[in-house]
C-alpha cells in the first residue's frame, strides 16, 4: 500500500512526464507499431525465422541462403520507417527516464529502477 | 525558429521532470518503510557480533564455493555453512535488515506498478541498467 504523500508526488511525477514532447512521441510511436499490421507481420516473420535460424545453426544444417534470407528480413525490419520512428522516440525517451532514474537514486542511495523492476524473466 | 522554440522547451519539461522525480524520492525517503529500512540497516552495521558472524558465514560461503569449483565436497565446510546461516538469520538484527530491505522492495514495486499503470509503459523496467541475465 502506497503511502499517500508518496502517491501525490508519483501523480505529479506522472503528469509531468506525461506532458513532455519525448514521452508523448514514445506513445504515439508505441501505438504506430500497434497500429502497423504490416510491420507486425513482417516483425513476426523475422522472429520466426531467427529461432529457425538457431535451431538450424545446432543442428549443423544451416546454408548460405538462410543467412542472406536472415539478414534481408532483419534489415527490412530495422529500417522500416514505423520501426526507425520507433527507436528513435524510444532513445529520446530513455534519455528523460534516465535522467529522472538518476535524481531519485543519487536521493535514495541506491538505484531506483534496478530494485523497482520486475524480476528479470531467463 | 521554431526548433529553437521547441528545445527550450524540452530542456524546460525536462527540469520539471527532474524536479518532480526528486520530489518523489524525498517522499519515499521521508516514508516509514524507508526509515525503517535505514535504521535496520545502521543497526546491522553497528552490531559487532551480527558483522562478525556475517563475515564468518561469507567466508564458509566462498570456501564452500572453491571446494565446489575444484569439484570436491567438504561436509564439514557445508555443515558449517548451514550452521551460520542458521544462526545468521536468526540473529536478531540481521533479521531486522531483512524484514526491513524486503518491505522496501515491495513497497518500490509497488510504487513502480503505480507508475506504470499511469504512463502505460513500465518505468523501472525501460529504465534499469542493462545487465546479464541472472
């Protein structure tokens, strides 16, 4: 349970980060990627492929063509223009959060984000 | 012009984000469960006889690890281990600065959870240091 005056200084912290130009072109970029069935499909793809690719390279059966298909699905996925935005407002916005990271560890003596993040999934 | 405009802007969004993310930690530092975890802490180091079987338990720790990497088993050693640790977690203020540590990391996830249910975007999560996994 959040303490109260905690929770008063979380929503100002929100509406503040809310109304900045980095986090509001992250959401609009994170919604463009939602919105964009033919990235997603061409995301997806990719992802298929590379755990293809992997089992592939275990196996001991991999070929040239798979690599040349490999890298042709990745560069189309990283250079696809709804993808580019998104990076792009993703590292604007980390930047900020970062930042803002960093005043409220050096304040608590410990990092913030690293003890507040769910447990990593291995 | 305009660009101008617009990084001046940013830069001014940017102190308030700033301003406001201290302002939150002062609240957390200001909350009982960081004091808690503070005055644990101070007290666990303060302990000599809490830091002296601490130190003792690491030790048995690292011994039993080396035996481990050389592919060897010391019953003992293990023994001695589960003994400290036994005795490590019992001892009163070590306890204390579990309890104390444990409640604050729920209490940071929680107020981590809240963030991310008001941006729709995991703060901590986008924001921690990248590392190894495990």
């Amino acid at each position: 349970m959040i303490e109260i005056t905690v929770q008063e200084s979380a929503d100002e912290f929100v509406r503040v980060l809310a109304a900045s130009a980095a986090v509001r072109a992250f959401q609009e970029a994170k919604a463009s990627v939602a919105r964009d069935e033919e990235f997603l499909a061409l995301s997806s793809q990719q992802a298929r492929m590379a755990a293809q690719f992997r089992s592939k390279q275990f196996d001991g059966t991999l070929t040239q063509e798979d690599i040349s298909k490999q890298r042709m699905l990745y560069k189309q996925v990283t250079t696809h223009p709804t993808n580019v935005r998104y990076v792009a407002a993703r590292d604007e916005v980390l930047e900020l959060l970062q930042s803002c990271n960093e005043a409220m560890s050096s304040l608590l003596g410990f990092d913030f984000a690293s003890n507040a993040a769910p447990a990593a999934a291995c | 012009m305009q660009h101008a405009k617009q990084t001046q802007a940013d830069s001014a969004t940017g102190r308030a984000a700033l301003q406001a993310a201290q302002a939150l930690a002062r609240k957390v530092a200001e909350s009982g469960i960081y004091k808690e975890f503070e005055e644990a802490s101070t007290a666990f180091r303060g302990d000599a006889a809490a830091q002296k079987l601490y130190r003792a338990y690491q030790s048995a720790q690292q011994e039993g690890r080396m035996m481990q990497s050389w592919g060897s088993r010391n019953k003992g050693i293990e023994e001695r281990v589960q003994r400290l640790e036994k005795e490590l977690i019992s001892h009163p203020t070590y306890e204390r600065s579990i309890a104390a540590q444990e409640d604050l990391l729920v209490a940071l996830k929680e107020l981590n959870d809240y963030l991310t249910a008001k941006l729709g975007f995991d703060f901590a999560d986008m924001t921690k240091p990248a590392g190894g996994c495990c």
